[in-house]
C-alpha cells in the first residue's frame, strides 16, 4: 500500500515526459510531410537526367571505338605474320615454261603487273576441280564488278599431261570463263611448276578403260603483280572470304621491283 501510494504520488511526475503527438494540419498530416513528399528530393532533375545519359553514351562510344581499333591493329598485325610466313616458305621461286590452251608459250613473267588467281587440276576431274574452277570465276566476276579494282587472270594449269594437251585444254576452259586461261606441258615442264607451287599430285590406277583420276593438293593461289606468292585459299574458303582476302592484299600492297 505504502508503494502504491508513493507511485501514485510519482506518477504525475512522470506524466508530463510522455512524448507528445505532434500537431495536425487541417489536412490531418503531420507538419513537414506535405513538404517531403511534394518537394521531389527523390526523383532526378531532367537536366541531370540528360547529362548522365550523354556521358554513359559518350563512354560506351568510346569502348566502341578502342575495341574496333584494336580489332583492326590485330587484323593487320595476323595478316602481316601470315604474309612474312608465306614469304619464308619460298612457293613459287623461279620461273616456269608451259603452253597455254591456245599453243602460245607461257613464263611467269608474261603474267607481271598482274594480279593471278591459280589453280592445279585436270580436266578429267569429275567433281572437284570444276567446283573449285567454279568458285575461283565468281572471286573474278566479284571483283571485276567492283569500280576502281584491277582485273585478276585466272589461271588453270593441269597436273595430268598425259591427257590434258592444248586441244583438251582449249575445249574444258570455254566453259568457265572468257579470260580464264589453261597451261599444260610435258611431264616435267607440269613437275617443275608443282615443285615451285609445293603441289602434291599423283596418278592413280587405270581402269578397264583406261582412265584414271588424279590425286592432287586443292588450293587456290594469289600471285601479286611482282609475280610473288602472296596468299592461297583452301577448299573451306568461301568466294566471298576469298575476294575480300584478295581486296585487303590489293590495298596494302606495295611493288619491291619498281
């Protein structure tokens, strides 16, 4: 009894540091509410708005344009590797003597200031050879329907000559192009331009009939118009891949004759 009176003595003490609620507006809010919620501190200014988008474009143009740099820099620097590997492997030195399908004398020295496309095959060839002829004429007619781009000569030259004679020659390269040009020779004139092209080919068996098929490497290859070896393209190669292959080496080209 004695502690509930002394609490209740205490009691209206205590009263008076109890919290108060702070006054009502009229609208029922708390003062400063209103004020928070309608003062727009959360949302971004347009101005501000604007500024930050330009510099994240700005930036991100920026990535753009070093990442399209060094795409660039490293094409050109695989292509350079590539060209001085080809270089060192030393396809196509010296020259060679063959006839082409008209019976005029060839040497690679008529084709100089040319760009060549060459490919090694027979006419007897059931499938490939004509496929890859075929693809090696729409990389001509592709660059030749680009303005400002020299013509390419393209070139066939048979590793079977046995059969392939000019008369031969002359009736299967009607057939593809109006330039392409067909060289064949003796058996050793054929073995001395496979040596210097690093061309593999072999005779197989003969039939019943007496024929037979040339196994033989299927590549096609890009001279430059000093006459050099400058880049070849196996049978993977698409004609769009290897006419913009051929357009690059025509852009950084420079002659080491004149």
């Amino acid at each position: 009894m004695l502690l509930l009176a002394q609490g209740s003595k205490i009691w209206p003490r205590l009263w008076p540091l109890r919290p108060r609620a702070p006054p009502r507006t009229l609208g029922g809010e708390a003062p400063g509410t209103r004020s928070r919620a309608s003062s727009g501190q959360g949302s971004p200014r347009g101005p501000r708005l604007h500024t930050r988008l330009l510099v994240t474009a700005l930036f991100g143009a920026g990535l753009g344009g070093a990442w399209l740099a060094a795409k660039t820099e490293k094409e050109q620097r695989r292509r350079q590797q590539r060209t001085e590997a080809l270089r060192q492997a030393a396809v196509g030195q010296g020259d060679f003597s063959l006839l082409d399908h008209r019976g005029q004398p060839r040497c690679k020295a008529d084709f100089r200031g040319q760009w060549v496309l060459m490919y090694f095959g027979f006419t007897h060839c059931p499938d490939i050879c004509p496929d890859e002829l075929e693809k090696l004429v729409r990389v001509v007619q592709r660059l030749e329907a680009e303005p400002g781009l020299p013509l390419v000569q393209p070139i066939f030259i048979s590793v079977d000559p046995e059969r392939d004679d000019v008369a031969a020659m002359a009736r299967y390269v009607q057939d593809f192009h109006p330039r392409l040009l067909g060289l064949t020779g003796s058996a050793e004139q054929v073995a001395q331009v496979s040596r210097s092209y690093r061309v593999y080919y072999s005779a197989g068996p003969k039939d019943e009939d007496q024929d037979y098929i040339v196994d033989h490497s299927i590549a096609i290859y890009l001279l430059n118009p000093d006459g050099l070896f400058t880049d070849y393209y196996g049978r993977g190669r698409s004609t769009e891949q290897i006419a913009d292959s051929v357009k690059q080496h025509m852009g950084t080209f420079h002659s080491i004759l004149s």
